[in-house]
C-alpha cells in the first residue's frame, strides 16, 4: 500500500517537549519495563538500590521495608541521607534535585559512590514521576528534613520538621492506578528481590515486613556467608542432593572492581547459573558470564588431560558437559558499569570478561589440585554428561537419516496449515486423537496446524537430554516446530508464531499440560521467553435455552447465563446446562466457536517474567524428591481455586 502524504503543518509547533518528568509518565515502560505487576515491584527496587548503594559504601547496615495498608510502600535506611544541601547548578535542595530531575544523583563519579545498582540517577525520579504520591523525610544526624511530592512535582519545599542525632533516609510513596494495571503487591515477589540482596551484599540486614493484615508477616534476612549462603538456599530449596559437602568460592579485588564466584554440584541434569553487577541481576548474562563458563571448560579439561582422565585419543568436554548439575553465583561490582538497554538484562564491560576468567582458572585449578576427590567426582558427572551427549548426538542423526529414508520430515498425524508466515501460523498440540479429530475438523486449514497427542510423554526433569530423541510423544512436537532442542535450538527456524497446547480441563489435561511446560522450559526455553506459547482456554459449561447458546469458562460465568437466560430461575438447578469434561465432547463447530476462532477465543499466554522462580518451581515439582512438592502442595492450596477431580 502506498504512503499518501496528508496536508497536516508539519513545523516547529509539532515538536513535543516533555518537560521535566513527564517523558517518564508518557512512556513509563521505557524506565521500568512494563506497567504490569513487573513495573509495580521494579518501584520498590529502585528505592531499595538506592540504600543498598550507601550499604557498598560502608554507611548503611539495616534497610527496612514495610507493605503499608493500602498498598503504600515505605522503605528506610541508616545511611548517611541523602543531602539536603543547595545544589549549586540548580539553586534547590539536592534531595529535591534527586527526586525531581533525571540523571541526577551520586553515581556519576565525584566521589558520591564508587559503585552502584538502580537505573543510574533515573530510579528515584521515576518511582516519584510514576506516584500518585510520595514522601520523603532525610535525617543528617542534627536535623529531620521534610518534602512532599505528587505525580512527580514538589507540592512545598523541603523544610526541617525536628531535631535527631540519627542519620538515614525514608522514602514511603504510593504507586499510581492512573499508570499501572494493579497496585497490589506480592510480598513473595518483594521477599525473594530483597533476599537476593541480603546474598549478594554479607553482613547487611534486610527487613521486610506486610501490614496489610491485622497480623503482621515480617521477615529479616542477613547472610554473612554472602554468595555462598545464596548457593546452599538454592540447593535446600529444591532439595537438590549435593555432590560435594562445601560450596566452591573465590574472589579478587582490583583497584576499580571485584568479582566473586560460588558454586556446587547436585545430582540434577540442570544448570542454574545466576549473575550480577553491582547487585543487579543480568538474566541474560555479559561478559562476566562469558568468562566464567569459557574458564570453567577450560579448567576441566586441562586438569583431566592432565591426570590422564581424558585420554588422547578422546575428545574434549564441551561446555554443557561441565556445566551438568551446577549450581553458580557470579557476583561483580565495578566503577563503571556498562549495561545493554535500560533494564540492565546483560553486561557489557568487555574488561570483566578477562578478570573472571582469570580468577576463576586460577583459584579453580589450585582447588582441584587441593582437593582431587572433589575434582574426580564432579568430573566422573562431567563425563557422564559427555557420553549422554555423543549418545543423543547419534539418536538424533538417526531421526534424520529415518526421516530422509521415509520421505518426509514431517511427522504423520501432523495436520498443516497451508500458509507458510510463521507471523500468522498457530500449532495446536492437542490432547487425544479423538479431540485432534474435531479441532482439524473445525479449524481455519489456512492458518491453523493441527498435532494429536495421547498418553503420557517423558518427564525431561528427570531425564538426559539423550532420552528425548526417539520419544514418541516428543520427538513428534520438536519436528513439528522444526527449531532443534537444546544448544541446537534456533528460534529463526520456527514454523509457526503461536504454540498452543490444547488439553482437557481435568486433572490429566493438567498434567500434560504441565509435561509439556517442562519440555518447553528444559529444552526450548526461548519459545517462551519470545511469546510464543500459550494455553486453549476451552468453556467448562454450555447453557442453552432454545437456540440460544452461552459458554462460560467458570461458575460465576455460568450463573451470569442462567439468569440472563432464565429470568425466572434463582439458581442453576433444572437449566440444561452441559458440563464438558473433555475436549473430544465438544463437536468441531463447538470448538472451533469456543477455542479455536482467533476473533472469540480466550487463550492464556505463557510468560516467563521470573526464570529463576520459575526453574525452582519446576524442580520442585518434576523433580524426584517426594518432599518438596508436597511442602509446596501444601502451602499453596489454600489458592487453588477450580480443581477438577
């Protein structure tokens, strides 16, 4: 289609200045990510990173934050405070310059700090633009200073309100309805943040505390064993069974950075390496990252070509082998932190990636040659690891010779679409032949692909990745999608932008959605960290009074239809109401209607906004360990609010 140019004035009087902290209101997702709970709890963060600074400095032992009724957040520290002193550029006491104005704050070099968390000089800006309103009090040590703020703009001057001998900060404030989507905080969320911290910086104490109940939930976190303690919870945690009874742990300290590293072995088949930089978590890792696993590799076969473990003739472990069941903190803090993009997912100073290497080579070398029983047995797992690897690299040449031999790379109960635009293509991985058979019946053939499963598939929490190729429930759904397994995945390859997985709503449907979940996770985890997953929301109920027909995907839904379609009826006894308990119910115009139409369907999308959480929870509950999962069934299902049995 051709851009038509309009006759609109396109001039000076069209350029838009945002003044002051409105660019932040206007596009709040640009300074915190999203306006979703994410963005909710990423306010209180910024705040707390800004304490957790005086804490790197060696001001501040005890941060105090407490969840106020009505969802007002108050967080205090015994620092310093911030200054209250005229800023000699802008004429106005520098905390309101803090609060007021972006890119302002110490952590521009002068002294103010020599590293630091937060969002650079923007946090406590952006947490005062984007609050209904906030309040800020400041304690010198001789006076307490007093200023008031709403929706980012000063409301009275900062002026002196008593006389203390303390010194500190406190910042209390309540986020804006008007910018977010919920205002109502997750104390586990807020809990498992500010536990991270207490981990990351020893000795510091951390309190946090919920009010919003008539009785208090308070918890206090101080670890003075730092990165370590953080390695010994992970494993407690996810009753992972250890390797080795202490946690590995070096560190260096150079004139203008430190890094620090812990790590340990279990018995699982997973990794879970966690990094930081300046007390920030880089999911998406950098150059400390980089360093450490490169070193890491390096230092397992060195030592096993060493002491003959690895003969000539074989081949070197790769980096997935020596990674197998490793559990690893990498923690640095720098003067000057270079982060890609303003959320600071990933490190970018390339310096950092020759110091950890280094440290960790070094240290780790001289541990093994210490402690040669611990290095033979985290090697014999490496090894294992190896040879499941060369056995999955066999099974999965096999899948494709077979493939070739057959004529076809697609598997045979497959129904595809005819478009080929992944952008507009869906896959609906659908529970029972019998189902698989309405849904390709009712489909749009154009856009919709159609894969039967039945029975029960492979548990990948518990398995090699070797056991996955040549698994009929499985392999069937990696060749559908065509983008690999594993370090072989390759998203660009995919065939179609939605997975859907389409089960009944019952307590097998459950299941196998949860096995899928796990593959997913385990093995193509880039599926849904890009969106590309999602769960079929088929109705529970059918309420019909002659022609006309509702479905109601819960009770309250249901009751809704009755009394719109029986007026004269006070509940749902006596209506005809069918109750579907599985999709093979349902005939192929019904699921099309209720399921399947892109314009009247309801799908859940999964998202992924917390991996660390997440690959707990699927350890916990995929995993062998018995305990764990009936702790977590317990405590959670108090929540559970539609269970079908």
């Amino acid at each position: 289609m051709a851009n038509t140019p309009n006759n609109e004035e396109y001039g000076g009087g069209q350029i838009q200045v945002l003044e002051g902290l409105e660019a932040v209101r206007k596009r709040p997702g640009m300074y915190i990510g999203s306006t979703g709970p994410r963005g909710l709890h990423h306010l209180v963060y910024e705040v707390v990173d800004n304490s957790i600074d005086e804490a790197l400095a060696g001001y501040c032992t005890h941060i105090e934050v407490d969840i106020l009724p009505g969802n007002i957040i108050k967080v205090s520290d015994d620092g310093r405070g911030i200054p209250v002193g005229i800023q000699p550029k802008l004429g106005i006491p520098a905390v309101t310059v803090v609060f007021t104005v972006l890119h302002a704050g110490g952590k521009f070099g002068g002294g103010g700090y020599k590293v630091s968390g937060g969002l650079h000089g923007v946090g406590a800006s952006v947490v005062n633009a984007l609050s209904e309103w906030l309040e800020v009090e400041v304690c010198d040590g001789k006076h307490r200073y007093y200023q008031r703020f709403e929706r980012g703009k000063a409301v009275d001057d900062l002026k002196i309100v008593g006389d203390t001998d303390k010194t500190g900060t406190n910042v209390a404030f309540k986020a804006d309805s008007e910018i977010f989507e919920t205002t109502d905080y997750e104390f586990d969320v807020l809990e498992t943040r500010l536990r991270e911290q207490a981990f990351l910086n020893a000795g510091i104490r951390i309190t946090l505390t919920d009010q919003r109940q008539s009785e208090p939930v308070r918890e206090s976190m101080q670890y003075e064993g730092g990165i370590k303690s953080f390695v010994e919870h992970i494993h407690k945690r996810r009753s992972l069974e250890v390797l080795h009874d202490e946690v590995i742990y070096f560190g260096v300290e150079k004139e203008d950075c430190t890094a620090e590293v812990a790590l340990q072995y279990n018995d699982s088949y997973n990794e879970n390496i966690l990094s930081f930089a300046n007390n920030i978590h880089t999911p998406e890792g950098g150059t400390h990252e980089d360093g450490f696993k490169r070193s890491l590799t390096r230092v397992f076969n060195d030592y096993a070509r060493k002491n003959n473990i690895l003969k000539e003739k074989d081949k070197n472990l790769s980096g997935e082998d020596v990674r197998e069941g490793l559990t690893a903190i990498i923690s640095v803090k720098l003067t000057d932190a270079q982060f890609e993009g303003q959320t600071k997912s990933k490190l970018g100073n390339t310096e950092m990636r020759g110091v950890v290497d280094s440290m960790v080579y070094d240290k780790l070398s001289t541990f093994f040659e210490e402690n040669p029983a611990v290095a033979r047995t985290i090697l014999d797992k490496a090894l294992t690891a190896s040879r499941a690897r060369e056995a999955a690299k066999k099974a999965r040449e096999a899948t494709r010779r077979k493939s070739a031999l057959d004529g076809m790379s697609l598997p045979g109960k497959l129904s595809d679409c005819s478009e080929k635009n992944p952008e507009s293509t869906e896959l609906f991985i659908v529970e029972g032949d019998s189902a698989g058979g309405s849904a390709k019946e009712g489909r749009d053939s154009k856009i919709q692909a159609i894969l039967p499963l039945w029975g029960k598939m492979l548990n990948v929490e518990r398995a090699r990745i070797d056991k996955v190729y040549g698994n009929d429930k499985l392999m069937p759904v990696v060749t559908a999608l065509g983008c690999g397994i594993g370090d072989e995945f390759d998203l660009t390859k995919l065939r179609y932008g939605k997975v859907v997985i389409m089960a009944d709503a019952d307590v097998d449907g459950s299941h196998i959605r949860t096995l899928l979940l796990t593959f997913f996770f385990r093995y193509m985890r880039p599926l849904i960290e890009g969106g590309h997953v999602y769960i079929a929301q088929p109705p529970l109920y059918k309420v019909s009074r002659g022609k006309k027909i509702r479905y109601a995907f819960d009770e309250d839904q249901r009751d809704e239809y009755v009394r719109e379609l029986y007026p004269d009826r006070t509940d749902a006894t006596n209506v005809p109401i069918q109750r579907y308990k599985g999709l093979g119910e349902m005939n192929p115009q019904q699921l099309w209607e209720t399921t399947m139409d892109p314009s009247n369907r309801t799908m859940l999308k999964v998202e992924m906004e917390d991996a660390m959480a997440a690959d707990e929870i699927f350890t916990i509950l995929m995993g062998d360990k018995v305990q764990p999962r009936r702790e977590f069934i317990e405590t959670n299902a108090k929540y559970v609010v539609n269970l079908d049995i």
